[in-house]
C-alpha cells in the first residue's frame, strides 16, 4: 500500500468518524439543518470527488490522471445543492400524493408501508430525476476534458462539439438500464427508510459511489473509442 493509500485510508476513517462521534455528528446535524445548501455543497463536493479520484486510482493507478480536478470539485458542489433540493420534493411529493390517494397505498404503522413508501420515493425519483441529473453531469464532464481542466478553453466549447464526444449508447446501457434499477433505487430506498438526521450519513457516501460509478462508466466510453 503507497503513502497516497494509506492518506485515502485514514481520509475515509476521519470522515467516519465525524458522523459517528455524538459531538461532531450533532454539529453536521445543526449546520444541515441551517444551511442546507451549503452543506450540501460540501458534502457533495468533498465525497463524490473521492469517488472520482478512487476510481482514477483503480483504473489508472494514479489518483490525479484526471485534468481539471478543482472543477470537477466545484461542479460537484453545486450538483450536491440540486440534490438537497430534490430529495425533499421527491420525499414530500410522494407522501403528498400517497395521502390523497394519488398512488396506491396500504395500510400505515407497519414496517412494510415505510418500505414500500421509501421504494415509491426512490422509485419516482430514480427513473425521472436521475437520467437527466446523469446527463447533465456527463456533459459537464466532458466540457472539462475537451478543455484539458482549463477555465479559458473550457469557455470556447460548444454544445455540438460535446454531444459528438458523449457515448450516448454507454450512457443509455451501463448508466441508466444498470445502474438505476440494480444500484440507485436499491440503494435510495435504504435511505428514505433512515431517520432524516442518518440520511446524511447515507447520501454522502453514496456520493462516493455515484463519483465512482460515474468515473467508470466515462472510462468504459474512452476505452471503446480508443
């Protein structure tokens, strides 16, 4: 294991730490709930640009293969303030619609109606929000590396010039038809089944991996080009 491992290593056990420890996890808890979009812009930020150099790491064996890092970082942030807002119009909406019978709907108190409402809420957002949230953060990426990571070139790139770089069949097989069903619903429906304090928790690692899914699906792309 390199120095840059073992960083990673200990990097990961801090962040742990934070939201395990009762004093440090309070304070996220309070600074969540005050500034939510802040915090979301950290988290996001922070975590998801993890999983982006994780996935450089495996892939490459380099953490910082990747140009453009302090973009990709900043891109994330405000991804991250998107997020705070649509989880709470999908979480509210669906109990919105489930009380005025607007889904089906079951009897509440039972475990398996907090269940099948986390699944609904997961479900809706997975298959309307998360395809258009993944194309937008595909095309931001691609306008940092057409521009090699540079603010001046990145300005002089058109639209035309990404939808030609973009696997549009990558993205459509491995980013939407795998991993929405098999990773994205699964994995939100735990999290609208935690109390809302522990979601916190729980969206800014899967941030980590949403990096690092991401991060692979764009290097299977590179590799079929190539």
């Amino acid at each position: 294991m390199k120095k840059k491992d073992i960083i990673l290593v200990i990097y990961i056990l801090v962040v742990i730490a934070l939201f395990i420890v009762p004093q440090s996890r309070d304070h996220i808890e309070i600074l969540t709930r005050n500034h939510p979009y802040m915090m979301g812009f950290i988290k996001t930020s922070i975590l998801a640009t993890s999983g982006e150099l994780l996935a450089s790491r495996i892939l490459t064996k380099n953490y910082f293969s990747k140009k453009g890092i302090v973009l990709r970082f900043v891109i994330w942030g405000f991804l991250g303030m998107g997020f705070v807002l649509m989880f709470h119009v999908y979480d509210q909406g669906v109990i919105s619609a489930l009380k005025n019978n607007l889904l089906p709907s079951m009897s509440e108190g039972l475990f398996i109606y907090n269940v099948y409402q986390a699944f609904l809420i997961s479900f809706i957002m997975n298959i309307t929000f998360a395809p258009a949230f993944m194309l937008l953060h595909r095309i931001t990426d691609t306008y940092i590396d057409l521009s090699e990571g540079k603010l001046k070139r990145l300005i002089s790139i058109k639209i035309h010039d990404v939808s030609q770089a973009i696997n549009w069949n990558n993205y459509l097989t491995f980013v939407v038809i795998k991993t929405i069903p098999f990773f994205w619903i699964p994995a939100h429906t735990i999290t609208f089944l935690l109390p809302s304090e522990y979601r916190v928790l729980m969206a800014g690692f899967l941030s980590i991996a949403l990096g690092l899914i991401l991060s692979i699906a764009k290097s299977k792309e590179n590799l079929v080009k190539n």
